[in-house]
C-alpha cells in the first residue's frame, strides 16, 4: 500500500509543478507592441505611381 501512496504523492507534485509553470508563463508574458502605423502619403506625389500631370501652359514659354 505504501507503494501506491508514494506513487499518488509524486503524480500529485508532477502536476503541481506543471499547472504552476503553465501559470507563472501565462503571469510574466510580456504584452505585444502595437501594429506600426501606415506611412502617410508624401504630398506632392500621387498614389498610384504615374507622373504629376502639368499644369496647363507650365513651361511651355514662347519669345515672339
């Protein structure tokens, strides 16, 4: 009999240590930093990725 209680005893402890790990890494994990922000959209530049069209007469000079 004395076998089967010694055998509880380390079962029960095994268990202790385990359920007490699982908690003390559930209480110490360090929380997640926040996702980056987008980058905002530069200004002077367009967002699908063609040139700047120009304004009408923009460096078109003409000497007569």
């Amino acid at each position: 009999m004395q076998l089967g209680s010694f055998r509880n005893r380390i079962i029960a402890a095994a268990l202790l240590g385990a359920v007490g790990s699982i908690v003390a890494v559930v209480l110490n994990r360090r929380p997640q930093p926040p996702a980056p922000a987008p980058e905002p959209p530069r200004l002077g530049y367009s967002r699908n990725g063609s040139a700047p069209t120009p304004l009408a007469g923009a460096g078109t000079e003409t000497t007569r």
